[in-house]
C-alpha cells in the first residue's frame, strides 16, 4: 500500500484478506507537500518490479535518491528502489502494453485514456516496424554471407604448399 511518505506492505500469511498485525515499512520519503502530486499508481511490471509514479511538486527522498515528477519501482523480493525514469509534470498513471512497452501519463502529456491508447497504437506501430527491419537485416546479412562464402576462395586461393 502506498501512503505516502511510506510504501507498506500487510502481511496476510493465512490468506484470509484480513491483515495479520501491522504493516512493515519498505521505503520512506515520498513527498507529501503538494496533494496533486503524491506517489500513486502503484502497478505490477511484466518482470516482476512494483512502479508507481511521483508528481512535480512533490519532492521524494528515498535511500539518497532525490526526484520530482517520475517513475520509479521497487522489487518485492530484493527490496531494491530505483528512479526509472524523470519526466512529465504530475504524473497519475503508468502501465504497460501486451508487448511489455512502459507508458506514464501525466497532465501535461496526455489528458484521456483514448490518448494512451493511441499512444500505444503508435508504439506497437513502431515495435512491429522495428521487427520488419530487424527480420530484413537478417535476411540482408544472410545474402552477404552467402556471397562472401562463395567469393572468398577467389580472393584468397589456396596457397601451395611450402616445402
Ligand atoms: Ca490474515
């Protein structure tokens, strides 16, 4: 749970949705002097980090890492926290696509869902024409293999044998 200035976690062992006894403190530092721009969003990445986003007008001091407007995340398991990345302006959303792309909105960025939409459509356009390019490398390099394979006697022969 994210309530700033701390990210807590329930323990809830029997699994009965009910905490066990008090939370545990993971970080502490989340900015709390501008409402508008608290941590929030708190969403589970495709390998395996918690990311959540920090708004401009709130300044975050966690572990020696101080930002503003951002993402960042923190891992479950190794309880590492970084700064993912600085940008936006007060940042209220961050998810990921069906292909793992990254997506943070902000106010100043994008003002509706139908705008993350299309930004998405934009990246997996650019995704599926960075495969294209990568598979037409791929048979270009093939090409030049072949032909270098074929050339390659003719521009170094066989040498006879010293005696
Ligand atoms: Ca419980």
């Amino acid at each position: 749970m994210l309530n700033p200035p701390y990210l807590l976690f329930y323990p809830d062992a029997n699994r009965d949705d009910v905490p066990d006894g008090d939370p545990q403190v993971l970080l502490t530092g989340f900015g709390m002097e501008d409402a508008q721009a608290m941590s929030n969003h708190l969403t589970w990445g495709p390998d395996g980090w918690l990311y959540g986003v920090n708004g401009s007008t709130t300044t975050c001091r966690i572990r020696g890492i101080e930002f503003q407007q951002g993402v960042w995340r923190y891992h479950p398991i190794t309880h590492e926290f970084e700064l993912f990345c600085e940008g936006g302006s007060n940042c209220y959303g961050v998810t990921f696509d069906a292909n793992g792309l990254g997506i943070n909105n902000a106010t100043n960025n994008w003002g509706a869902a139908s705008d993350i939409a299309a930004a998405a459509t934009d990246l997996n356009a650019a995704l599926t024409q960075l495969r294209t390019q990568s598979q037409a490398f791929r048979s270009n390099l093939s090409t030049v293999q072949s032909r270098h394979g074929f050339t390659q006697p003719m521009v170094n022969p066989p040498q006879p044998a010293r005696t």
